[in-house]
C-alpha cells in the first residue's frame, strides 16, 4: 500500500509558529525532503525530533523526485520541507507534486506560515485580488519587461526581493507602474521584523543604502497609481492599439510609436520596451 506524500509548512522565522500538526508528522514520517537538509536540521533539533532527511533542491529535483516516488509507492511516507515557509510556493517541490498525483499518491497539506500571505495581511494594501510574482528577474532589462506586462494588472503586486537588488527594483517599479503605494516587508517574524511603507519613489530612496536593504524582502505593490497616469495612456490600455491607430492615420512605424511615446508622457525607448513586451506575448 502506497504511502503518503505531506507538504509540511514550516516556520519563516519564529519558531514558535510551527504547527502541533507540522511537530507530530516531522516526527512520524520515514523520510523529510529538505531544501537544506543542514538548515532543517536546525529546527528539527529544537524540536528534539530525530528523522531521516534526504535533499531536495533545485538542482537535483527531477532525479530526486524519482527516488522519493519509489519510496512512496513502496509504502514510505514522506515530507517535503522548504528552508521556510510552505513548500512548492517558489522552492522546489512541484515536479514531485505532478509525479504524486499522475501515480495516485494521496497528497496531504499541511498548512503554516507563508511569506507573502503574511506580508499582505499586515500590508494594508487590497486582498481581495493579488498577483504573486515570484521573484523578479536579476537583469534590469527583463525586469522592467516583466513589470510592463504586469502594468495594467488590477491587483495587488506581491514579489520576492534579496537586499542586493531592492533599490534596482523599487526605482524599475516606480518608473514603470507609475506612483503607488507600497511596502517592504523585511524580517518577518525575526527580531528585526519591519513594514516600511510609503510611495514607491520614498521607498527607493530609502532602500538605496545598502545599510537598510537588509534580509529577505516581500515588496507589495499597490494596483492603483497615485499620479502621472494620463487620460490617452487609460484609453489605450495596449501602446500597439494606440500605434496602430496613429498608423492608419498615416503615419509611418517610426513616427508612430514617436507620437505615442509623446502622448503617453513616456520615452521612445520606454514605448519600444512596451510594444515588444506586448507582442511577445
């Protein structure tokens, strides 16, 4: 008879938010498939929990994941643990998910901390839409691409952010979204937890030392722009709509995407940016 495949949620900080559920399955199951088994090692120590572990990471998750069906299917059951938070959002796990599923394994839940659904809880920001982006990408090029296409999203914007590339990204968002409210959420949980809100342009400012871009970030965007929207660029919610008016009227490509750039109050690069961000979508 198969075993049971448990995706177990685990602390974001404060050790004291792990679950008497995560406590008792961590302590019950044959093997616990960690991001970093040294890192679970730590908290499974705390706890005075003694189980075997097994890594789990990305860079040997399609043959681990393999492995870990095999023990499955001969009747093992296994956790999968990330170095915080809940598992598979943004950490490894999925592909060991689609493997359980796809063999009838049965897949257990067990819900704890997540970073990003406690950063928007205490954000301030609108929850009934949200938008979770990951990561940005590192390069400042794909990144402002990426945020073009999430632009007229109508939702909050959640991503990750490490402390080296906060600045870069506060200062691509404010110049590509436009002015909104937003907040860093650095800490969570630790001792030196802190929501710093405040309109993406203060924000950028503030987090342009290296001083106070310190540990790992949640960055929550609002969906409405405070100012600098103009009525042309709601009226054309897609800049190839707007070229391709300009060019029935007879202007030609270039022209065309020189006077939407104008119309919409942004540079001929930026414009450029945002056409080919649409049409490679």
């Amino acid at each position: 008879m198969a075993g049971t495949l448990y995706l177990v949620s685990t602390p974001i900080g404060n050790l004291e938010d792990i679950t008497q559920r995560a406590l008792r399955l961590l302590g019950e199951v044959d093997v616990i498939a960690c991001e970093d088994t040294r890192h679970t090692r730590k908290l499974l120590n705390h706890f005075g929990i003694k189980a075997k572990t097994v890594s789990y990471h990305e860079h040997n998750e399609r043959e681990r994941a393999t492995e870990l069906l095999e023990l499955i299917n001969r009747g093992s059951d296994v956790a999968i643990v990330s170095d915080a938070g809940t598992p598979v959002i943004n950490d490894p796990g999925f592909r060991l998910v689609q493997l359980a599923i796809a063999n009838n394994v049965r897949v257990v839940p067990v819900p704890g901390p997540s970073a990003l659904i406690t950063a928007l809880a205490a954000s301030g920001m609108p929850t009934d839409e949200f938008f979770f982006g990951g990561f940005l990408p590192a390069r400042s090029g794909a990144r402002r691409t990426r945020l073009t296409e999430l632009r007229l999203l109508p939702a909050t914007l959640i991503f990750y952010e490490g402390p080296h590339r906060i600045a870069a990204t506060l200062k691509d968002a404010h110049e590509i979204l436009g002015e909104r409210e937003a907040v860093v959420a650095r800490e969570l949980t630790k001792l030196h937890e802190e929501l710093a809100r405040g309109r993406l342009s203060e924000l950028a400012a503030r987090f342009s030392s290296s001083a106070s871009a310190r540990g790992e970030m949640v960055l929550i965007i609002d969906r409405a722009v405070i100012q600098g929207e103009s009525v042309k660029e709601k009226a054309f919610a897609s800049i190839a709509a707007l070229i391709m008016q300009l060019e029935s009227a007879g202007l030609d490509h270039r022209a065309a995407l020189k006077k939407a750039a104008k119309e919409l109050g942004i540079s001929r690069d930026e414009a450029y940016r945002r056409l080919v961000a649409e049409r490679g979508n």
